[in-house]
C-alpha cells in the first residue's frame, strides 16, 4: 500500500426525509444561492421540499445549470454571488449542478480570470460555503472536492478541485430519483461502475481493504442497477443502494493507497466535449477498448476481476481477462448503453482530432501505461 | 436500509514517515500536552519522531495512562491541562491513550463531576482540539469521535462521545507496530474483529454495500491476522493492512443505515471491570456464546456470513451457523487467545456479580433480541 493522506468532512444526510434537516447545517442568517439546472426538480416536489425548509432564509434562485456544466453559464452565476453578497450556495441536482456549483464557489474568490481554476489548476484560496440535494446517483460529486466544467466555446472540458470545495453537507434521499428518465438511471449507474474501476482496476499494490470495497461496490451495482432498471415502479431500497454505491464509488476511500488511473474519464471527456455524448455513455465506450489495449499489463487485476466480480474460475488466463471485458460491456449494454462509437456517428475524424489533442497535451490518465500514442488505437478498437 | 447521518472529518496520514508532517496540522503557537502510556515510545522510536516533528513547540508531557485507562489518572492530566493552559492534545499510543485523551479533551471544560459524561452522558460543549500518532491497530478511536474510560474506584467502565472529540488528525504508521509483543497485536486483530461483527452480524436491512464492506474487513483480517503472527520479522505491508483495517472497522462507515449491536462489548466490558481480562479477550469469550444463543433469531446474517465471509456452503442452515461460529472462535484460539472463562479464573460466583449488574441497568446492547436474563446463560455456556 502506498502513504496517503485521507480527509473528507462532509456531512451526509442520508435517507428519505432528510431534505428537511437542511436548516441545522446553514447559518441562520446566510444569504443562499440555490442552484439547479433545467427545473425538474419544480415537478418532482424536490424544489417544495427545499423550500419549505429554508423558511425564514433569504434566498435566490440560479436555474438552467446545463448537463457538463458551461464556464459561461457558471459565470454569470459568479456575478450574482457577488452582487448579491451571497454566504452560501445550496446545489439541487445531479452531478452537473454540484461540479458547477463547486466551480461558482471557487470563482467567486478568484482573482484573473477564473478559467486559470481549470486550464491552469490555478490555486484556490478561499471559496464560498456549499452543500447540497443530491437528486442522481452517478457522479459521487456529492462527497467530494472536484468536479468537470466545460468551456462551451472551445469545447475544452476540464476538472478541478480543492479541499476548500467540499459541501458542508450532501442529502442523499433516494426518493428525489424516482422520477429520473431511465437514461439518466442507466447513465449514473454506468458512471459509479466506472469510478470504481478507476481506481481498481490498475495494478496490484497489496491493499485488500481497498480492493474488496471497490469489488462490493461494483457487485453491488452489478446486482441493483438492472433490478432499477426492470420495473417502472421505483424501489426505495433498491434506490438507496445505488445512491450510497455511487457516493462510497468516488469519496476517495477505494482510491487510498492505491494506483489511481483516469484515461477512460480523459479520452470520455473528449468524446462529450466535442460530440455532446453523454458522460457515462464515452466512458462504456472507452472502457472496454482501454482494458483490451492493457490485457498484459493489468493482468494481475484483471484477473482478481474476473474472478471475484465475475465468478469465472475456468479457462485459461487469457480467456478469464477477455470473458471479463465482454461481460462488462455487455453489461453496459444490458442497462441500456450503445458502447461503439459508430452507434454514435462518430468516426475516424474525430479520432483523428481528440488524439491530435492528447498529443498536444502529452499524456493521458495517472498511470504511463496508456500512453498518448495508444489513445487512436483504443478508440479505432470500439469504431 | 435506515436513514443515517455520517460525518468523520478525522484527516488521517497514512504511511511510513508520516509522523514528520504532524507539524502542518498544529497551529505554530499551540502548547501541546503529549499524552501517553507506559513508555514503550521512548525505547521504539515513536517519542523521538514526534519530538523531531514538534521543534519549535512548547510541549508538556503527561506519561502513565494505564491500559483500560482510568478516570482517576485522566483526571489529573485535566489539571495540567487546566494549569498549564493548554491548546493541543497529542495522543500517542494505542486505543487507550487515544481514548483517555478524548476524555481529557472533554473533561477540561466540563462543569461539575466529569464523571457525569460517562455515567449520565452528560452533555459535552467543548473540547480542548486533539490529534494522534497511533501505534497499534485495534480500536479504530483514530478515527472516531468515542472512547471508553474506566473508574478503578468502583470497577465501572463506560463509554462516552461527542463529534467534538474526533482527532483533527490521525498519523497511522504501520512501522510504529513492529515493536509490540505478540500479545497486542493479537488483541488488536480480535478487537477489529469483533468491532465489525458488532455492526454487521445483526439483521439484514438490504445494505449490500455495508455488508460486503464488513465482510472484506473480516476476510483481510482472517487472511492478515495469522501472518502478522507468524513470523518475528514484521512485514510492512502486512502491519499497512491490518492497520487500516481495523480503523475502517470503527469509523462509523459500516455501521451506516444498519443494526448495530454492541452487546459483545458490554458484556466484555464487565469482565475486564472485574477481572482486568484484556478487553479484546473479552470479545473472544462472550462473542461465541452471543451467537450460539443468536442462532436462530440472527439466522439470515449468520448463514450470510457462514457463505460469505468462511465460504461455507454444505451441509444444512443449523450446521452452517454451528460450523461458522466454532470457525470463528477457532480462529481466536488460533491467534493465541483462550476463549474459555474457566481459563482465566472466572467462575459463577463473578457471572451472578455481572449478571445482576446488568439486571440494575436494565438493557445490554442497543438490540432487544439479548436480553438482561440472557447475560447469566450467555457467560455460563463459556465457563
């Protein structure tokens, strides 16, 4: 195991009701910024339920935070915080809210010109105090310092992070994804998956804890997200095991003391920068093709895979590793995904531009096993 | 699974040489009382890189606080910590340093008997800020907000907490372990141990995350436990692992949305009260016979673990749980404890002494399903 240093203060407020406490975790004279983004959360009663527990607070509304979040967008919100000399931001929404919010946070304070925050990792000093209501189970953005914020003029998107940036507080109350379209259910569920593997599926360096958090994690959403899947009538158990999946899926903890990766996360989000497909989707996308590509590398942790999330146990090495990848992609397709990237109309060109990128940024994810030159190769493999 | 509120704002530094970035987490004008306990940190090293760590510090030293530390020797250091005006508690030791510590820190600005915050629960307010440099892994109080305190005077040992009381920091260096007799580290692996059975073998609230969390704990320590043993070499990444997995054991994490029991540790608690028994030995005595007398209300967890965690799979549910609970306790014999009463010189007379101290109270752990009149039957079936 590697040294690390471990800190995540944020408070969750976990189950169904919980919307209501909110007014414990806020000073009672703060002047609140609620942000959200297209307004579903004025039809499914989330929006009500926030509002009738910040009775009595001083608030202002910022709507219309767009999936993968605009700079231009989060910016006009800037100009609102500091005009209106706002104390606190209240995120409701999903993963997009929460990123976007975090980065209003973040600029509020900057001095120059915020992108810096992302293009450059321009340092962080002071941010505006945040929590949130948590209405998708997907990005884990709830119980984390970061998040991904997309400059829509130059189709750049890039993350950010800071532990000045964690919410204060994060409600998980299932029941605010009941009335989520099942693309979005699909999307978070195929997002955590992801997350986990991130994180475990790199090379082995002796952390057993780690390793079978992130396994129960990902058998846990192997089991759940069909069952989500398969009824119209959504199940509060079966809810409130995807959203802590996803939550414990990326608060840090499964990536302590461990060889962290983040090339899929890298080449997807280029795939969304410059084709507008959804996060989860580049991510089932790419990383069947990446695990291909590194099936001698990672064989160790491929083959722990294979086993321990996949049961399979016959069948030469060779035949364990290529099982498991086809059994996750199918799996990504099972709930619902399009994993190639013809599926998406897009083809060889843009190949050609996102890898003319890396190569001008010159590397990929955390680890040198996937190189700049391998990204056309992965992406060619899932044409 | 239950609504829960998590919080742990507990920064851990993991890792060979950690002791030397302490520093970073002390305000510079702190006057720091170090705490500690029968001196083994003078001969291991341990003093020294805390000492290096502090140049620059004023520091008073409070030596001495005894294993099951005791109400009257904390209450002395809460005089110098009053006297001298100290700011920084620094704990360095194992779980009875760590948790005497806590109770100093909230005893200080206690009004009235501080005995109250053990005996009445009594409200705590403030607390005097504390971090810690571990040196050996059982208890998980590195990162959790309680503590256990006894008072010698009256043979009574209770629990107390307050989120006021987690450590600012926790410095988890496996290599501060390597210099315990065999005897602590032992008692470490059983205490973890028991500390997740507590939380995990209960009943089932479809908590699939929690679960498979506390069976990865339990697998790790079965798998690292016995090597750490083994041989008179300590390995490094075997101490890593068995370090942070007895801090996941009890930072609250498993415990989340579940039913937690705790009556192992009560019942423990009076033994060691009486009989001075070491409080992980405790566990291995009373956790047998808890689960025998369980077996058939706590079925569904206890064939779950009989499956899971010691791949039991033949033979039917009655033998599945028999064969998972002498497993278990074969498993403590197998470390170096005995699991009998009768093999520390405990007989009836001290069972009717326990059982009725119990009577008095009036509950045993925080489920119904162990009942007072149950305490006699329980210590009886491990004479």
């Amino acid at each position: 195991m590697e040294n690390f240093d471990f800190y995540n203060p944020v408070n969750i407020l976990f189950g169904k009701g919980k919307i209501a406490e909110i007014n414990k975790h806020i000073s009672k004279d703060a002047k609140i910024l609620m942000t959200y983004g297209g307004g579903s959360i004025k039809k499914n009663g989330v929006y009500d339920q926030v509002v009738d527990a910040l009775k009595g607070y001083e608030i202002i509304e910022f709507g219309g935070i767009e999936p993968n979040p605009h700079f231009e967008t989060l910016m006009k919100a800037v100009e609102i915080v500091k005009s209106e000399k706002i104390d606190f931001l209240l995120a409701v929404g999903g993963g997009s809210v929460l990123d976007g919010t975090k980065f209003i946070a973040a600029a509020t304070y900057f001095e120059g010109d915020a992108w810096d925050i992302l293009a450059k990792r321009a340092p962080i000093t002071k941010a505006v105090e945040l929590g949130a209501v948590l209405t998708l189970a997907a990005t884990g953005s709830e119980m984390n310092n970061g998040g991904v914020v997309t400059k829509a003029a130059t189709k750049e998107k890039k993350a950010f992070g800071n532990p000045l940036l964690f919410p204060k507080f994060s409600v998980l109350d299932p029941e605010t994804t009941y009335s989520l379209p099942k693309r979005q259910v699909t999307n978070g569920i195929v997002d955590a998956y992801v997350h986990v593997m991130e994180q475990y599926l790199t090379y082995p360096v002796n952390s057993p804890v780690q390793d079978r958090f992130a396994e129960g994690i990902l058998l846990t959403l192997l089991e759940e997200g069909p069952k989500a899947l398969a009824s119209d009538t959504p199940d509060y158990e079966n809810r409130a095991n995807l959203m802590w999946a996803a939550t414990m899926a990326l608060n840090g903890l499964i990536g302590m003391g461990v060889k962290s990766d983040w090339a899929t996360h890298m080449i997807g989000h280029e795939l969304t920068a410059f084709h507008g497909i959804d996060h989860a989707v580049t991510l089932a996308i790419v990383l069947p093709g990446l695990l291909t590509q590194l099936k001698e590398k990672r064989s160790e942790k491929l083959l722990q895979y294979a086993e321990r999330v996949w049961n399979i146990t016959e069948g030469s090495d060779e035949e364990k590793k290529a099982l498991a990848i086809d059994k996750t992609e199918a799996f990504f397709n099972q709930v619902g995904i399009k994993t190639r990237l013809s599926e998406h109309n897009v083809g060889q060109d843009s190949i050609d531009v996102i890898a003319s990128r890396f190569e001008e940024r010159g590397f990929v994810g955390m680890l040198p096993d996937v190189e700049v030159k391998d990204v056309a190769e992965i992406l060619v493999s899932r044409l």
